[in-house]
C-alpha cells in the first residue's frame, strides 16, 4: 500500500515539476519575445495576449513531453493488471476466468458450421507426491515444464490453460465435420499429449516423473457453454482416474473409455 502511494506521489510530482517546467520556460520566452514589438499594448491587452500565447505555445509541449509518456505509461499498466487477471502467474497460460471468458463469448464464433470442437481436461498424477519429497519449487518446475510441453504439442490450438493447481485445460476447433473422425483426431492429439508428459523431468541431478489422465468432450458451437462442458469433461475424468483410464471421451452424455 505504501509503496503504491508512494509511486502515485512520484508521478504526480513529476507532472507538476514538468508542466511547471514547460510553463515557465515558454513564460520566459514571451516576456523577451513581447517587448521587441514596436506597437505598446494597454496592461490588460499585454495580459491577454501572453496568457493566449502561454495557452497556445504550450499546450503541445505539455501533451509531447507529459501526457503522452505517461498516458502510454499508464496504458501499459493496465495491460500489465489485464494479463495478471487472466493468466496465471507461474506458467504464463490462460487461466481459468479466460479459458472461460473464451468459452462463453469467442469461441461459438470461430466454429465452422457443422464442424466439431474438442475440450481437453488434462488431469496430472503423482504430481503431490513430487511437492511433499522435493518441496514446491520442485512442483513449480514440473507445471512450468509441462506449460512448455503443451505449448509444443497443441501449438495449433485456441487455447491453453491452467484451470487448477495440477489440472490444464485445452481447447482444438475444427476438427471434422464428422464426429468420429473428429474423436479419432482428439484422442490421437491426447495420446501426444500423453507421451510428452510421461517423459521424465530432471529438477538439479533428480529425475522427477508425471502421470495424466485426459477427459475430451467433442462439440459444436450450438453446445458452447462453459459450465456445462467443463461439468462433464470433470466429471468424466474423475470416473476414469477410478477405473484407471488415462484417455476418455465424453460423448452425448456417455463415457467411453480408451
């Protein structure tokens, strides 16, 4: 807080003794400047036209050298809060208000008609136990890697996101018009998906290992809603870590398991 306020003083002060600056300098100016004309003005004429000329040679000095560095200062700032509420800190991926965001209002927009999308939940395992015998830097390492592995393997998806502490969350559109192509497609890209997670992680000289379990819900843009598909991609995984199936597929309200 006091570090806030104190960054508020500093940028107002440096408004004032800027502005003050550029005022004075061009006050200066006009007051040689003024004199050299032959024609005597009456106090009250002077005063106009130096307060008209202050007003008019001014204000661009003012809006180059103050508003716009720190209007552009500020737009950055609000980029800066912008990306910290919609991703998350560690990984840098969307998190989950945006994975959701994207959901609700982008992602019914950007579906072919009649075309299928797939919503990946990707589930980690054994992913505590690495916390709890290798501290938590060894954890963040691991999901920081795991970020850079899917960013790989799904580099032509919409999207990726952390949605929990060991849970991500990936979205492919347009995969088929056909439905099971379209599932042949989204289980092939989670078996990839599969195969980066499974390789080891080395965190200094410890060779550390992760497991996943991969829910999909195949749709199309008339199904879009987030609360709904992300219900039953969760719920569809948490009936596969039960029956150890590490890729299942959501389909019209029945789980099929790979």
């Amino acid at each position: 807080m006091n570090n806030s306020l104190e960054s508020n003083l500093s940028t107002v002060q440096k408004v004032l003794i800027l502005t003050a600056s550029i005022i004075f300098i061009i006050e200066f100016l006009i007051m040689k400047v003024l004199p050299l004309f032959s024609v005597k003005f009456s106090v009250l004429s002077e005063a106009i036209i130096d307060a008209t000329l202050l007003t008019v040679l001014s204000t661009p000095f003012i809006y180059i050298f103050v508003v716009r560095p720190f209007k552009k200062e500020y737009e950055d700032i609000a980029k800066k809060i912008s990306h910290m509420e919609n991703h998350d800190s560690l990984t840098g991926l969307a998190n989950r208000n945006l994975f959701k965001e994207y959901i609700d209002k982008e992602l019914k927009y950007k579906i072919a008609p009649d075309n299928k999308c797939a919503i990946l939940l990707v589930n980690l395992e054994k992913f505590q136990s690495i916390n709890e015998s290798y501290t938590h830097l060894a954890g963040d390492f691991v999901l920081i890697e795991i970020a850079k592995r899917l960013h790989v393997v799904a580099k032509n998806s919409d999207i990726i996101s952390r949605t929990d502490g060991n849970e991500f969350a990936i979205i492919i559109r347009n995969l088929d018009k056909n439905q099971n192509i379209a599932e042949e497609k989204a289980i092939s890209f989670a078996k990839n998906i599969l195969d980066e997670i499974s390789r080891p992680f080395v965190y200094e000289h410890q060779t550390l290992h992760v497991e996943a379990y991969i829910a999909i819900r195949i749709c199309n843009s008339v199904q879009i809603k987030f609360e709904s598909l992300f219900n039953e991609v969760s719920s569809t995984i948490k009936s596969a870590r039960k029956i150890q199936e590490r890729i299942s597929v959501y389909k019209y309200g029945n789980k099929i398991s790979l």
